[in-house]
C-alpha cells in the first residue's frame, strides 16, 4: 500500500468515525497476520504465555501455527489491504519452523512486513532470510542488557544469547530495515534505557512500551506502583473503523487483546467487516460503552497515531 493509499483510508476511517457510520463503505486494513501464537518465552506480563502471580486471568488462545499455504491464500486474497504487515499475534514468529519461507511469500508478493521478536530463537537460517527477504521493520524486545532486570521480565531468558543474536543479526541487516530495540518504564528497569543505547548505538528505540493489563486479566501493579499510568479508561477506540487483524487460525480480530474472533476469512473479509457483531462493538464504542468484546479494556493506545 503506497502512503498516499494509507493516508485516504486513515482520513476515511476517521470520518466514518466522527460521523457515527457503524456499516462502512470501504475494506479494512489487515494489520496482522499472526503466523502463530505459539512462544518460547514466559514473560511476566504477558496473558498468553505469563504465569504466576501477575497472571489473573490467562488469555485463552490455542498455541498452534499458521500453515504456509494458508498464509500466502490469504496474501493472495487481499492483495492491496496491507500497509506493513504485522507477523507476530502474542507469539513469536522466529521460532515458526517456516519463517524463512513466510518472509519469502511477502517479499515475492511486494508485501512489507514487520516482526516482533525477543531475539533468543535468531538462527542462522533466520538471519539469511532476513538479510535476504528484508522487513520494513523489526522490533525487538530487549527490555535489559543485565541478566538479573533481563530475568524479572523473561524468567529462564539469557540476555547475553539475545545481546549476541542481535550483534549477528545487525551486521547482515540490510540498510532499509529499521531495528527498533524495546524496553519498558517501569522500576525494575530504571537506568536499562540508557544501558541499551549505549551498547547499541545505531538502532531506534522504542522505550514507552507501557504495560497493558490485557482488560484485566495481568495485575500490574506487581510492575509498578503507580499501574494506573500504564492504562487508559476512555471508552472510545478508532480499531473497529480503521483495521482488522487474522489470527494463526485464519480468525479475524477487530483487535490484538481478544480471545475469541468475530468472524474467518472463509466467512469474507467485507461480510465479516460490516457484519451484526462487528456493528454492534462499533454502536458501544460509540455509545461509550465498554461492553462485550471491549468489557474492561483499558488498552492505552487505543487512539494513538490515528
């Protein structure tokens, strides 16, 4: 999708927006396609994969793969609904056995495409794809550069493994791929910004990954005392009127915090978009209410950059 096309449909998803429209005239963007949900890390904060205390309500997402040709079906099926395609729905895509193949089938097909990882499953393999079928865009999450902060995030993670995969990968990179490294503002990493820029230098950076309690289902205030700046409580969200994601199961999402889909790809991406139950979260948001799907999202960053 070229700027200008991505900029029409923002302008369009807006106005729809602030015009009350709940069956819209236009296709969503597909932002993601998650090629699976499986992950190799138990990160504390997250739903999905996390475990312990800070877990209260689990997300009930089945860990499974996308198969390749289920992928590029749908590549095939939308071919101009995607800007950077997004391939990581809370699971890590490095560890899929066919990423080099699925970064092959945007590449081949002029899709741009984008990963988010935690860099401990970067084989060589891996880094030959990538060097040769180039992302837009990766981000990693390194959250430390010290195995004690690295561990209170990612228990059992080896923070040198991940420093050293990112130093391989970074020297093979090719120019247009934009390497973005993450952490998180929170007191157990104070002073890991800045421990990260120094060892890295020459990335871009992503350092207000604020935390989400995933409506409710993380407690995290385990993370930070002041948790209530991690969240957002406005009932009213743009996602519904401006993109869609598929899951690992070929499952449509009006977002990234939901269990269940509202609808397949099998059952059309149109018929799906202006559907009863996508008309009716776009008829609560604009009412101001958080019910059904939205019940107890606090999702901060429900209206940023839109």
């Amino acid at each position: 999708m070229t700027a200008l096309r991505r900029k029409i449909h923002t302008a369009m998803s807006i106005l729809c927006y602030r015009s009350g429209l709940c069956t819209l005239p236009y296709a969503p963007l597909i932002s993601t396609v998650g090629i699976t949900t499986r992950c190799n890390a138990r990160c504390r904060f997250c739903a999905s994969h996390g475990s312990g205390s800070t877990i209260l309500r689990p997300c009930a997402r089945k860990h499974e793969d996308m198969p390749l040709r289920e992928f590029e079906r749908i590549l095939d099926t939308f071919p101009r609904r995607f800007d950077s395609l997004g391939l990581s729905d809370f699971g890590e895509p490095l560890i899929h056995p066919h990423f080099p193949e699925f970064a092959r089938a945007c590449w081949r097909r002029g899709v741009r495409y984008n990963i988010t990882t935690n860099g401990q499953h970067t084989t060589d393999e891996i880094i030959r794809a990538i060097h040769i079928y180039p992302p837009q865009e990766i981000n990693w999450s390194l959250y430390a550069t010290t195995q004690e902060a690295y561990e209170f995030i990612f228990p059992g993670g080896d923070v040198e493994k991940t420093k050293a995969n990112l130093r391989r990968l970074l020297r093979t990179m090719a120019p247009r791929t934009v390497m973005r490294l993450r952490t998180i503002p929170i007191p157990a990493l104070r002073g890991q910004a800045e421990n990260i820029m120094k060892e890295f230098p020459n990335c871009q950076y992503d350092f207000d990954n604020w935390l989400d309690s995933w409506a409710g289902r993380v407690d995290v205030s385990h993370f930070d005392p002041e948790w209530k700046k991690h969240t957002a409580r406005s009932a009213h969200c743009l996602q519904p009127w401006w993109h869609c994601w598929i899951n690992s199961a070929g499952g449509i999402m009006t977002c990234n915090v939901l269990d269940e889909p509202i609808g397949h790809v099998d059952d059309g991406l149109m018929n799906v978009w202006n559907g009863n139950a996508y008309r009716e979260v776009r008829r609560n948001i604009l009412a101001g209410k958080r019910v059904g799907r939205c019940e107890g999202c606090d999702y901060r960053n429900n209206m940023t950059g839109w």
